[in-house]
C-alpha cells in the first residue's frame, strides 16, 4: 500500500470511529439535563474573575447548556464531509469540535479513546498540510507520528506493567476484575481468581504490549500482529464494556502498517 | 486565571499512555433509605450503588453502547470529585456541596435511587475507597470513608 492509500483508510476509519462516538453522544446527551448536568471545566464559581475569565465562561456556558447537540450535529456533518472528501480544513474542525466535546467532560470522556482520536486527527492534519505544500517529509511525517503514538500506546502501557510486581504475579488483573467499577461478566471473575490463569493472562497482555513494536519491525508484514491486536480490543470491550477503544485504535493500524514496511537505515 | 480555565481543552492531544501504571484505589458508593413512603423500604443497612445495565454485551453493543459509557464517565466523574476533594484547600473546604463534580454525582445516585425504590423521599450516602495491601498481599481491601452526606432529599431543587 502507498502514502495515499493508507491515508485514504485511516481516513474512513477514522470518519466510522467518530461517527459512532457521535451517535453515542446524542444518545447520552438527551440524558445530561437529569445526569452529570454541569460541565466540569471549572471547580467552583469564583466570585473576582477577571473580564476575559468571565467572558469565556459565558462562552462555554452557552455552548454546553444550549448548543451541545447542535456541536455533536456539527461534528456528524463534518465527519461525512471528511468520509467523502479528506482535506485539512475537514479535519481540522473535527479535530476542534473533539476537543470542544471533551472539554464539557474535563478534558476526556472516555479516556484512552479520546486520546488515540486526537492522535489521528492531528497527524491526518499534518499530512494535509503536507500535501498542499507539496512536502513529502511533511506528509510521512504526519503518518509516522499516528504508528509512533500507537506503538507507544501499547508499548509504554506494556513496561509499566512489566515493572509492576502486581501485574506479574497476576495480582493486579484479579483486583481490577474483581473490585473496579468495570462491568466485568461474573464467569470471568470467578475464572481470574484462578492464580495460574489471572498470571497467564496478565503475561499475555504484558508480551503483547511490550513486544509489539519489536515484532512490528522484524517481521515487517505486520497484518497478524494488526489481527491479534484488534482481537485483544474485542476481548477488552466483551470484558470490560470499552467498545470505544476498538474504533479509535483501529484508526491508528493503517499508520502501524505503514511504519512497519518502511526500511529505516539507522 | 484563563490559562487554568483553558488548559483541560488540550488534554487529549498530550497522552501519557501510562494505563494501569499504579493499581489506583476503586471509589465504591453506597446508600441508605431514611424515609419513603412506602416504611418497608427503610433500611440501616447500607447498599452499593451499581449503576449498571446489567445488559449482555453483544456484537451490535460494539457500534452503539451509549449506556455503558455514560455509567463509565460518572466512575470517572466520582474519579474528579475525590480530587477535587483532596485540592482543596483548608479555608474551602465546606465548599464541597458547590462543586460542579459532587452535584453531577450526587444527579446519578438520586437517579439510581429512585429508579430502584420510586417512593424514597430522602437518602444517605457515602464514598468509600477500597484500598490494597499489595506488601502482604492482602486479598482482603481496606475501606476508607472519604463522604458523607446524610439527608439528600428528592425534595431538593
């Protein structure tokens, strides 16, 4: 596959992975006048703002206790224009409608997910730009970044574990499983505490993710790897209900592809 | 004072990717009836909050799973409102009823509450941490009262 190919992919998966969190979104904001109402941007109402802090406030204000739907709306339409067309200024105001739409929530809705959506969105604006100024450099640099992000997403997740007493005895999933707020299905807890079997997993996830960026680069045709990965986010969502992370990091693989079949001279 | 205000907005573009790095201590809620109009319901005894669907997970759940994500983003809303806590300082400290992110908690357990017992006309809650003794490897958790709000009534605008 060439530049504009993979570009051309990550494009719909992105344009699909926004859609979905859209629709989503309609969905949980019919419900935010009863739950979660007040945007968390701010702590507390200070009483001696300045001009321009109480100018902004009246902006989000507005926005969120008015125009939600109607910036959600806003991000629907862009994201089919971007479907059909990829240009910078389409994601560019993707880009900004995210932001906004995470802002009503402190920065992130849904964590992980929002941070990989933003990751794609700004190296498909790099490339944009690239393009109209004709760069080559620009515009690789634009995909590189989405595969560098996505390795270290697994990667940097992977060593953390890895450095964790808890996670290699296999300590660390059980609890999570067994006492976080995930909806996690009871077969699956009463199997985790199961020593061997909570140690296996933690193992596999602890290989996956620390190995991933070698194996990426060694065997060069990275499509199984790609498979085992999203396989790993399918069993994730079924676990953990985090359907979200799916979408947002299956956007990041055509990049992933892309880095793993170029050869670097070091 | 604008830059405080703003910075949030840029959250997403700076990722850490440290998920997991430290197994963090799970805020737990739970609730009592202290008066309904049905007497029944009344109780000392405390019980979980456990916002979930309880729905199966399926293959179309994948595309469009609104509710599981909302519930998602009031554990991390309750994430917010024990930092907000523990930010501040000494002199706001009684302002904990203010805080945007203790009045959208408080919104989902009266919705939960009424939703599972419809006549309850007042209720208390409290926060708890389950923390972990990970040194000797406790399976048992700790558990720490970090909130406590007695009288929250549906009443109440």
């Amino acid at each position: 596959m060439n530049l504009e190919e993979i570009v051309r992919l990550t494009r719909y998966l992105l344009s699909i992975s926004i859609l979905i969190q859209s629709f989503e979104m309609i969905q949980i904001s019919n419900k935010l006048n009863d739950l979660l109402l007040l945007p968390l941007y701010q702590n507390l109402k200070i009483d001696n703002q300045n001009f321009w802090a109480q100018k902004i406030q009246h902006f989000f204000d507005l926005l969120y206790k008015k125009y939600f739907k109607f910036l959600i709306y806003t991000q629907i339409l862009i994201s089919l224009a971007f479907l059909c067309q990829g240009n910078s200024v389409f994601v560019f105001l993707l880009l900004l409608c995210h932001l906004l739409i995470n802002f009503r929530f402190k920065g992130s809705f849904n964590g992980g997910s929002d941070y990989m959506t933003s990751i794609v969105m700004t190296g498909l604006f790099i490339y944009y730009l690239g393009q109209s100024k004709e760069t080559l450099l620009t515009t690789q640099f634009g995909i590189y970044y989405i595969g560098i992000q996505s390795i270290l997403s697994y990667f940097i997740a992977g060593i953390v574990k890895l450095k964790q007493k808890e996670w290699r005895n296999g300590t660390a999933l059980k609890y999570i499983c067994m006492y976080s707020n995930y909806t996690v299905p009871p077969w699956f807890i009463e199997i985790i505490q199961i020593k061997t079997f909570s140690c296996f997993l933690s193992w596999i996830v602890i290989l996956l993710e620390c190995l991933m960026p070698i194996v990426l680069f060694l065997i060069g045709n990275s499509v199984y790897l790609l498979i085992s990965l999203f396989i790993f986010h399918i069993i994730n969502y079924f676990l953990f209900g985090i359907n979200r992370f799916v979408f947002a990091w299956l956007a990041s693989y055509p990049a992933l592809f892309y880095l793993s079949n170029r050869n670097f001279s070091f | 004072m604008i830059f405080q205000i703003i910075l949030p907005l840029f959250r997403t573009l700076l990722p850490s990717w440290r998920f997991f790095e430290r197994l963090t201590p799970f805020p737990k809620i739970y609730y009592k009836i202290i008066e309904a109009k049905d007497q029944q319901i009344i109780s000392n005894e405390w019980q979980l909050l456990n916002p979930n669907n309880s729905k199966k997970r399926t293959i179309g759940k994948l595309f469009y799973n609104p509710e599981e994500n909302l519930i998602l983003a009031f554990w991390t809303q309750v994430e917010h409102l024990l930092n907000d806590i523990s930010s501040l300082n000494s002199t706001d400290s009684h302002r904990i009823y203010e805080l945007n992110s203790y009045i959208n908690v408080l919104s989902v357990i009266k919705n939960e509450v009424k939703l599972k017992f419809p006549s309850c006309i007042s209720f208390d809650f409290k926060i708890e941490i389950i923390h972990f003794d990970l040194s000797s490897n406790q399976v048992m958790p700790q558990n720490l009262q970090v909130l406590y709000s007695s009288g929250v009534s549906f009443n109440e605008s």
